[in-house]
DNA sequence: GCCGTTTTCGGCCCGACTGTTTTCAGTCG
C-alpha cells in the first residue's frame, strides 16, 4: 500500500463517519490524520505501531488502522461505512460544491441514492425548495453534473500512460512485438481510449491468449475479429487492442496515432495522407522496429514535412511547420531548471534543501522556491516574516554550492480579488522572482477573471502568470479567461505565463501556445512540484509544450544559470526604476 | 480520537467567499 493509498481510505472513513453523523471530534480525527498523513515522506505501510504514533495527528487508534490497512489493504470500519452508503450517494462526493452536509441533505430529505435522480431533481425544481439550497445551487449542481458526464470513461495522460504501459508489460511476454499508439502515443492530456498495436498472424489465437488473461474483461458487443475492446479491470477507460500482422505494424502505428484531422491533410497533388499511407510501398524491412524512419519515409511521400507524434492532432501541425523546424520544438533534456516548487515551508513534502539537491541529481542548475503567499492559510502559506526565514535558509544553501547550481528566491503569490497581490511592495522586493496564481474565488465572470488577471500581470513584481485558467482536468472547469488579451497584456508588461506541468493541469492550455509565442510571450514549463515526484511531472510538460509547438527558444526555463541570473537582476532593476 | 498539558480531562479549526440568509452555514483550497 502506499502513502496515498492508505491516506485516501483514512481520508474516506472520516467522511462517511461525518456522512453518517458519527462523533464529530473522532470524524475530525481522521481527518486531520489524513491530512497530516498526506504530507508525511515516512513510509507508512512498513512502520510499526509505536513509530507511527509519533506522527503528528497519529494516536493509538489511528496507528492501528494504519497497521490494517497495510496488512489486509481494508479498514473494517470504512467497510462497515461504506455497506450502509449507496453507490450513488459516494458518487455525489465527485459534484464540485457538493460537501458533506449538501450530500447528506440530499440522501435523507430527497432520497437521492444516485445521480440520475440528483439530475431528476434539479430539473424538476425540487433541489431549489431544500432550506439551506436555491436556485443558484440547483443550477451549479446540475452544471457540475453534465460536465461530470462529460468526463465519463475519460483518465488523465498520466494515468493512461501508466495503464498502457501495464498492458506492454502483461502482453509482452504473449506477442511479437506490441506497440503504444493512439492518444497515449499523441500525449493528449485527456484519454477515452488506450489503444495498443499488437502483431499477430493469428486473430482467433491471439483473442483467446487474450482473453485467457486476468483482468482483462472483454466487451463482446463492441469488439471485432480484428479488435479486442473491453476493460483493464478497475480503470473506468476503454482498452482497444488491435490485430496486425508484421508487415502492417508500422503503416497502422502511424494512422491510428494521429488523428482523423491529420490525417486529411492533403499533400502533393491533393492527396490526402492517409491515402499515401495505405497506398505507399513504405520501407519495411519486415520486422524493422524503426518507426520514424518508416513514418518519415510517408510524410515524404505525401510531399508534406515531417510532423512529431505529438502534433498529429489537426492542421495546426501544418502550418506551424512551414514556419518551424522540429528541432526547434524543446526537450527534456534543453530543461536547465525548474520555478514553481513547494517545500515544507508551505504544503510540500520535502525540506528545500532536499528538493535542491533532487533537482542536481536531475541534471538541473537551477531550483526555484515558489511556496504559498499568506492568504493560502489552508496551504501553510508563508507570512513576510517568514519568508524573510526562509530567504535566510536559502541564502545559507546557496553558499554551499558551486558556480554551477543555485537556488531562486520565489514565491506563488496568491493574486486576491482585485488583482492585487497578497504581500506589500518591501516584501514583493526580497524576492528573485514572482509567480502569481489564482486559488480562491474561482466562481468569475469572464470579464471579472480578465481584467483580476491582468491587473496581477500590470504589477510590476508579477515575473510569471501561474496556472492562468485553474481548470483541473476532467474534475473543474477552470474561470472562463478572454486568452488573447491576457497574452497581449503578457507580451506589453514583459511577463512570462506558466505551462503548469501537473497532469492535473497542463494550464495554460497548448492551444494558446503558437499565439503566445507570436506575441513574444516566454513560456515556463513549471512543475509545481510538491516532493520529488512532482519535478519530473516537467515531462508532461515538455509533451504538452511540443503538442503546442513550443520551441527551446521561447521555453523561459532552459535558459543557462547564467541567463536565468541575468534575466531576473534585469528584471529586478526595471522595477526600481 | 488526538493533543497537551495547568498531566488524565477539556478543547479541538484557517479564512475567504457564496448563496442563502437577515446573521451564518457550507465549501474549498
């Protein structure tokens, strides 16, 4: 079991516990178990009793359903809870502004158990007559409920990378050769179908090994000779398993990684790509495992320029090309650093001096600091007086090092409901670099977000516009923004905006990229890691930054050390001009 | 149930915002 695991049944259990009006101070336990739990490096499923009641918001009782957990992957309690909760009762918890009291309302006063008849009642007027609801609640529940459904069956590029890569690793040892292709192989950032190459000269054998696998449910109805379609048992996304024979693998693993869009594309002569590539004669030397080389030899073909995975999703490839070189597009590797970070100054989980150090160990000469200004209080956000200990901390770190690593003095300043910025200009002063994000009062009109926005990205201290629409994928819209005046407003006051690299986020969106790179805008694939895990999340970002044409040239972190050094002391004097 | 003592029992929590209220409960990050 790992932390998160026995943190998210810690964490359920107190909820039902409070779902179910148990007592509120022992429901509050748990909670707070799991909160502190969540931030904690200790390795919880292999310490014993008398460790874990060490930790903070651990007593013996919680000690000891940590010791279940971990043993028997159950909590008898959370068993019990969830035997008298129906299904859709647990499926409210997914509504955004739905807590516990509202879902509780709803069960016991409406008798809702499931989300057909939560969408019933809101439609019908019923959720509006509830004391305590109105109409402005109904609306936003049955708003909340639609983009739900719209999320349906969907999983966030990191979770169908790690789905697809158990599949190789369970079909492997079965097949020839099994390939990744389709939106994994495309790196979109939202999946409803994780779709692997399998070669085979045997459809009627290949479906039997299949489905003489464990965990792996067939969906009959919509499966074919050729195609298995079903489950990976306990992810809600559809698996397609497609049949080629050797000498198809490579033509297919191009078509069916891009999609229909790309595709169309029409090349010399007006013939569409997925014409040449079916009709091509392409250089298969039977097996050969080297798909560029075959995927090159189509564009070529085809009289169009060579488009990487990542950018097979409409004609916007096209045109970027004709002004681009792929070697342009940037890369893990042109990464010379990283901004926005966490540490246990604020809601991280490891201290700065070992986020540093992780960052060396990567290959990175710099690591910057951005914990949580003062109004993120939920966050343990950092007040002016300690920030200037922590300045003190890094300024103690930095004489540690060599000429060639150094740790920035940032900060996520929360941008407050005028746009200002939460510290005054003597404490904005102390810091290398400023990374201005949005994180309450997310509720806005479009203009309202706008024009917060850009009086954040007018403040002469704002370095970096953070995380711009804070959408979460597949759980939150984000505020609705009008893009194109943000990035002019970016380009006028020389500010750099955030590719918030979480798979959670990937905001801003890789739509708005080309325009910002047009407008002169740097983009700053940003982690906003909060352990060690979290820094490499930068890779999502490089994915995302390419899928958006993003060039080294324009990517704001892989400036050397020495650059990044010049840029901020530039940026520092500019203001005190 | 946990914590922290004024050491074995009494008090537990961060603050902004929203929508529903008419003074505040519920949610969120």
């Amino acid at each position: 079991m790992t932390n998160s695991e026995i943190v998210d049944l810690l964490e359920l259990t107190g909820r039902l516990m409070e779902l179910h009006d148990r007592d509120a101070f022992k429901t509050r336990s748990y909670q707070t178990a799991a909160f502190n739990l969540d931030k904690s490096t200790a390795d919880l499923s292999n310490m014993p009793v008398e460790e874990l009641v060490k930790l903070q918001g651990v007593g013996k009782s919680v000690a000891q359903k940590i010791r279940e957990i971990a043993e028997t992957g159950h909590l008898t309690e959370l068993d019990e809870l969830l035997a008298q909760t129906p299904q859709g009762v647990l499926d409210m918890f997914r509504i955004k502004g739905l807590g516990v009291k509202k879902v509780r309302t709803l069960w016991h006063e409406l008798g809702i158990t499931n989300l057909r008849d939560l969408q019933l009642a809101g439609e019908n007027g019923q959720i509006a007559k509830i004391k305590g609801f109105g109409a402005s609640t109904q609306e936003k529940i049955l708003a909340a409920l639609e983009f739900l459904q719209e999320q349906q069956g969907k999983v966030r590029m990191d979770k169908a990378a790690m789905i697809a890569n158990l599949l190789v690793e369970r079909l492997t040892p079965h097949f020839e050769r099994v390939e990744i292709s389709g939106q994994v192989r495309r790196k979109a950032q939202e999946v409803d179908a994780i779709q692997l190459l399998i070669q085979t000269s045997d459809p009627v054998a290949a479906m039997l090994t299949l489905n003489g696998l464990d965990n792996l449910e067939q969906n009959v109805p919509d499966s074919s000779p050729f195609a298995w379609r079903g489950h990976l048992a306990g992810f809600d996304v559809l698996v397609e398993l497609l049949f080629y024979p050797a000498e198809q693998m490579n033509r297919q693993l191009f078509i069916q990684t891009a999609t229909d869009a790309h595709l169309k594309q029409a090349g010399t002569g007006g013939v569409p790509l997925l014409q040449v590539a079916y009709s091509s004669v392409l250089p298969e030397s039977a097996n050969t495992t080297d798909v560029t080389e075959v995927e090159t030899a189509i564009y070529e073909k085809a009289g169009l320029p060579y488009i990487v995975p990542e950018m097979r999703e409409d004609d916007f490839a096209f045109r970027w090309a004709s002004r681009h070189k792929n070697e342009e597009l940037v890369t893990w590797d042109d990464l010379k650093g990283t901004l926005h970070n966490h540490s246990t100054w604020s809601d991280g989980k490891q201290s700065v001096a070992d986020m540093a150090a992780y960052c060396q160990k990567l290959g990175l000469s710099y690591f910057g600091i951005a914990d949580h200004s003062k109004t993120a209080s939920y966050a343990n956000g950092l007040d002016a007086e300690r920030v200037r200990q922590q300045q003190l901390e890094i300024d103690e770190l930095n004489k540690g090092f060599g000429a060639d690593f150094r740790i920035f003095k940032g900060i996520e300043s929360d941008i407050l409901g005028d746009g200002s910025l939460d510290y005054d200009n003597d404490t904005l002063a102390t810091f290398d670099y400023v990374v201005a994000s949005v994180h309450q009062t997310l509720t806005m009109s479009e203009e309202k977000a706008t024009n917060r926005l850009l009086r954040a990205i007018e403040n002469p201290y704002t370095t970096i516009l953070g995380h711009p629409t804070g959408r979460l994928l597949l759980a939150r819209e984000g505020y609705p923004i009008d893009h194109r005046a943000i990035i002019d407003a970016c380009a006028e006051h020389n500010v750099i905006i955030e590719i918030n690299a979480s798979p959670y986020r990937l905001d801003i969106d890789w739509h708005w990229i080309e325009y910002a790179m047009q407008q002169g805008v740097k983009l700053s694939i940003n982690p906003d890691a909060h352990d060690f895990a979290g820094l490499l999340d930068m890779h999502y970002g490089v994915a995302i930054g390419r899928k958006g044409g993003l060039t080294k040239a324009m990517t704001f972190n892989a400036l050397t050390l020495t650059e990044m050094r010049e840029y901020l002391k530039k940026r520092r004097a500019e203001i005190r001009k």
